[in-house]
C-alpha cells in the first residue's frame, strides 16, 4: 500500500504534465532559449502549491515530520550545474521522459530512458570520486530554510508564495512587451 500512494501522485503528476503540454522537447528547449517559461510556471506553481499543503497538513497534525538529510551545498550546486546542462543539451528532462514514454512516443523512449541509464551509470562511476570532495568543502547539516533563517516555516512559505507570483507577473509584462 505504500508503494500505490507515490505511483498515483506520479500519475497524476504526469497526466498534467502531458496534458498541460510540457511534454514537448520545444518547451523545454525554449526554457533555455528564454522563449518559453510555461514549464519553469508549472514547477514553480507546483512547489509552492506542495508547501502549501505540506503547512496545511502539518497544522493540522495529519504530517508528519521527516528526517532531515544533510545539505551539501557544493554537492547541490554541483548536481544542479550538471543537472541542468543534460537538460539543456537533450531538451529533456526525467519527468518529460516519462510523460512521453506515457503517451507511447519512441523518440522520447528510447533516447530518453538511454539518457537516463547512461546518467545513472556516469552518477554511480563518479559518486564515490567526486562526492567526498564537495564534502570535504562542508555542509549545513540538516536544516531547512526556515530554521537556517531563524524564522517560522509559515513565513517561508508566504515569501516563497509572493515572489513566485512577482516572477510570473515580471515574466508576463516582458512576454507582453516582447510581442
């Protein structure tokens, strides 16, 4: 039973990526092109959305807390660079991969999971070289945001909220201006 719960909001996670249409290799492609942010709005409006709901929940007293992994910043900076530049370069991303796998695409299957499994294997031949270094150069221990700021999680949220929605205000008026 514990496995159904992350398979169905996988799903349904899917579903509205596919049927919101950033499944598309352009729409991707375009975020770094600085053409289209329909994606970034997506991510960003999901994670707010989610930490929203997760101080909902915790309010409430229906979540629980959950350990806290260390942050490594180096390593975090790091995975994000590479991260990125795949995306950048493949005009994919692992969500979209399996959104177009989803919807039956061969383009997407093949080189898609191929991309993946080629990361997964370069991750675990690089991980045990490369991760003790950016230890090395340390870490925030487990901490969230809120508590590195010496602030309520509420606060974060909310800020988290209003600058989410400046951004996409921002983004709309140059969109408009562009055009």
């Amino acid at each position: 039973m514990d496995v159904l719960k992350p398979l169905l909001v996988g799903f349904c996670f899917g579903w509205l990526l596919q049927r919101a249409g950033l499944s598309r290799y352009d729409r991707i492609v375009n975020i770094f092109r600085l053409r289209d942010f329909a994606v970034m709005q997506f991510m960003l409006s999901a994670l707010v959305v989610g930490a929203l709901v997760l101080q909902l929940l915790a309010a409430l007293g229906l979540a629980g807390a959950y350990p806290l992994p260390v942050t490594y910043v180096w390593g975090v900076l790091f995975g994000g660079v590479v991260f990125g530049a795949g995306m950048a370069l493949s005009g994919f991303c692992p969500g979209t991969v399996a959104a177009g796998a989803g919807e039956g695409r061969l383009d997407y299957l093949i080189p898609g999971f191929l991309g993946l499994y080629v990361g997964a294997v370069i991750f675990g031949w690089l991980y045990p070289l490369v991760m003790p270094r950016l230890v090395a150069l340390g870490n925030f221990g487990p901490i969230t945001l809120a508590e590195a700021l010496g602030v309520r999680p509420w606060l974060v949220t909310l800020i988290a909220w209003e600058l989410v929605l400046i951004g996409f205000y921002w983004l709309e008026r140059g969109v408009r201006r562009r055009a």
